[in-house]
C-alpha cells in the first residue's frame, strides 16, 4: 500500500541516506548524496534532505517522514546537541525541516536508529528483552532498545567509546581508541581494520597485538553494558563485525571471563550493515501513523 509509504533518512558526516518503504516494508526507492561540509547551520543539510523528501515523493508520496543525525542528539526536545562530524552544536534541526514539511516528521540519533532496526527486522528481530547494539566502526557507540523503544538517557546515553582508560599500558586513552575499526587501523598504520584482520591470520606478531588490546577493550565495554542494562542480545556491527569468528569468538571468550555468574548475553553479528540507520530512521516514521 503505497499511500502508508513512509521515508527514513540518515544524515552521515560524509553521505546522507534515503529510502523509501511500503506499508510491508518493501523498499520503492534508495537515494544518497553527499553531506556538505561546513554546514553548521544546518541550512545546506536542510535542502539536500527537503530534496530527497522531493525526490521521494515522485515515487509515493511519504505519510511521515523519519530524520537521524550522529552525535549526542536530544530526541525529546528535537536538537542535536554535539555532532563532530557535522561541526552542529545545538541544533534544532527538525525546526529547520518542519516549515517545509507536510508530513509528521520523527527525529533521532542514528546510532539509536540502527539499534531498533536490528530489534525489529535485523539480527535480534527474534530475541525478547532488552536489546543492545554495538556499531564498531570509525568510532564506537552503543544503544539500547528495551521493550521496543531506545533507550536515549537524555542524548547522552550510549558513548562508550568515550571512557578514557584509568589504568594498564593504555591509561589514558579513550577506549575507542583502541577498539574501533578506526583505532585499530590507526595503531597498525594500516589502511583498514580489514588489512589488521588479515595479518593476524597471517600469525603477524605486531597485528595480534594490537587485535587483542582491541578485543579486550570491547570486551570490557560490553561487560559493562551486560552488569548495567541485562541484554539477552549484543548486535556488533561496523566493519569490524564484518572479521566473523576472528572477533566473535575470542570476544565471547573474553565476555565470559568478565562475567562469572551473570548471564551472558548472546553476541550477534548485525543484519542491516551500513543501512541499518536509515532503515531505523524509517521505523521512526512508521511509528508516527501506525501502531508498528
């Protein structure tokens, strides 16, 4: 039914993503552009999203639309309080899309996007209970979906990448530095976290390394969101989801060491890759004018 046809929309510090689902879910349209840079306004950002709603509704006409930015975003109040990689600092960016709009428009983060998507139709659509999401990409975040909704903690919630190292050979930096795809490759002076994956498949010394520090960050991370928040499920996504056993199972290992007596949570990889925030941002817009 094309008339509940819906739009998600996930502005990336490089690309802004669209797409546009039916009433069953099935995609009628993709569109990406680039993000402008130096948009602190958020004005050029504005047009490029009113554009893709135009582009959209060529096709079916949107009954809401669903918008998530980066950083630490106040749902609640519609401001994006501290997104780096867009150089925003509160924001109001739903009030700058609204006078244009027809449409109910959602709001949020994208990181708490692509948690709900992966609860609702991705790696955790069939797991009850609370949900957690781990994208381990550039950086690291986290978020949780309990009972169907994210969990937003004001915006602040889910930076553990952010927690600086207070003891150890790494005391002092933060443990994204260590544990992200980014911070892995950085440390390796390599192009990618890919190329550290494959030396250490290849038993390079110096990549082990750097793979174990990293796995033992992350493992420390995800113990401290399992004692806190009791997750039946971890989806682990970014690319570094994409090594499989390479991460999964020394990172399980890991987990279990951490935990003794608390119930450990199943770790999965993500099913909706680099589309999951977008694919969220629809479920958002969804949620406006139906019960689902």
């Amino acid at each position: 039914m094309t008339e509940r046809a819906v739009l998600g929309i996930d502005v990336g510090g490089t690309g802004i993503k669209a797409a546009l689902t039916d009433a069953d879910g099935t995609v009628l349209g993709r569109w990406r552009e680039a993000t402008p840079s130096g948009d602190t306004s958020g004005v050029l950002t504005r047009d490029i999203v009113l554009g893709l709603v135009a582009a959209a509704s060529r096709v079916a006409a949107p009954a809401a639309v669903g918008v998530v930015v980066p950083g630490v975003v106040d749902e609640e109040h519609g401001v994006c309080i501290h997104a780096v990689n867009l150089g925003w600092r509160d924001l109001a960016f739903p009030e700058l899309l609204r006078p244009a709009l027809e449409v109910p428009l959602a709001f949020g983060q994208d990181v708490r996007a692509g948690a709900l998507a992966e609860a609702v139709s991705g790696a955790a659509a069939d797991v009850t209970g609370t949900i957690a999401f781990v994208p381990v990409g550039t950086g690291l975040a986290s978020a949780l979906v309990i009972d169907g909704v994210p969990f937003a903690g004001g915006g602040w919630a889910g930076e553990i990448g952010q927690r600086v190292i207070q003891d150890g050979p790494h005391r002092g930096l933060r443990v994204e530095e260590l544990a992200s795809a980014g911070g892995i490759a950085r440390r390796a002076g390599a192009r990618d976290a890919k190329t550290v994956a494959d030396a250490v498949a290849s038993g390079d010394a110096a990549a082990i390394a750097i793979w174990n520090d990293a796995v033992d960050a992350l493992a420390e991370a995800l113990a401290g969101i399992t004692v806190v928040a009791a997750p039946t499920a971890i989806v682990i996504g970014g690319g570094l989801a994409l090594a499989g056993a390479a991460l999964f199972e020394p990172l399980e290992h890991g987990l279990r060491e951490r935990l003794d007596v608390v119930r450990v949570p199943q770790l999965l990889p993500a099913r909706h890759g680099d589309e999951a925030a977008t694919v969220g941002a629809g479920i958002l817009a969804r949620r406006l004018v139906t019960d689902r």
